[in-house]
C-alpha cells in the first residue's frame, strides 16, 4: 500500500511541476476576448507579449525591457512565486525520489525514507501555496482590471481575459497540493 501510495504521489507531483514549470515559462497568461472580428490574437506573459495573425499565422513577440525595470505588481509577484514554487517543487521531487522504496538509497533505514517522504511532502505543500497564491493573484487582478473598464464604459479594442497558462499554474498548484496531502497525511 505505501509504494502504491508513494508512486501515485510521485508521478503527480512530477505532472503537477511539469505543468507549474510550463506556466512559469509560457506567455499566455492573458488573452484577448474582443468579440469583434479577429484579426490577431494576442498573448500576454510574465516574460513577453506575443500576438499571432490569424490569417497567416506569423508569430511576434515583444520581450519586456527587463526584469529589474518598473512592471506592474500583478507581474512581479507571479514571476516571484512561480519561481519559488519550481523551486520547491523540483527540491521536493528530488527529495522524494530518493525518499521512495523502491530507490536503493538508504535501503536499510526505512524510517529516515519515510522522514525524506514526509519532508517532500510539506515541501510541495508550501510550494503549492505559493503557486496557488501567484497564479490567483494575477487572474483576480486581471478580473478587477477588466470589471473596472467595464463599469465606466471604457472600451480600449481590446479586452483580455485568463489564459491557458494561467489554467495551467493552477492545475499544476493544485496536483502539488493533492501530492503533498497523499504524502503527509495518507502516508504516515
């Protein structure tokens, strides 16, 4: 029952970080939802704009000026906690890895390997949080800056909405979340 239990909360928790590690990276964290005719469809990101012509399919992206230049909070805060959640995440598989059965290390003290399992636990339950926290963060803000345009009647040809990276750090915070609930209250 306990490698049963440890390899389903293993191949979560690498799904959950692959989908986390993708988020972080990806630019689509806002897209736009014009209901107009579309021309182009654009993407915005943690680390780049990009927009795509529908009619040819060429795709352009902008790089934001710089990490370290003015962004707006919404920005910084995600790039921070989704950085620290992988972070956590891949010290936390690492640590599993090593804390399963089935892995020779430390073979014959099983108790130090349920230790290492635990740890691993509450390491992917704080990085949940944090990617949780983060990807939250930027769908509320990007909801608040749309429902304010919104109620003063003020149409900029463009309104955006959540994107498919922003689903995805969720999806990934969550399978993180569910890991670390199988390993520290299931396993011990």
């Amino acid at each position: 029952m306990s490698t049963a239990l440890q390899m389903t909360a293993f191949g979560l928790a690498l799904l959950s970080t692959l989908f986390l590690l993708l988020a972080t990276c990806t630019d689509c964290w806002m897209v736009n939802t014009d209901d107009s005719l579309e021309v182009s469809h654009k993407c915005r990101g943690l680390w780049r704009e990009c927009v795509t012509n529908m009619q040819d399919g060429v795709r352009t992206c902008d790089q934001y000026d710089s990490i370290l230049a003015d962004h707006p909070v919404k920005i910084v805060v995600t790039r921070t906690l989704l950085i620290t959640a992988d972070l956590l995440a891949g010290l936390a598989l690492a640590t599993l890895l090593l804390g399963l059965d089935c892995i020779k290390f430390l073979k014959e003290d099983p108790r130090v390997k349920l230790k290492m399992c635990y740890g691993a636990g509450v390491i992917l339950g704080i990085g949940s949080i944090l990617g949780l926290v983060g990807s939250v963060w930027y769908a509320v803000d990007v909801y608040v800056e749309r429902a304010m345009l919104m109620s003063h009647n003020i149409f900029l040809g463009v309104h955006y909405d959540f994107g498919w990276s922003c689903w995805l750090g969720m999806a990934g915070s969550m399978g993180c979340f569910m890991a670390s609930v199988l390993l520290t209250c299931c396993l011990y």
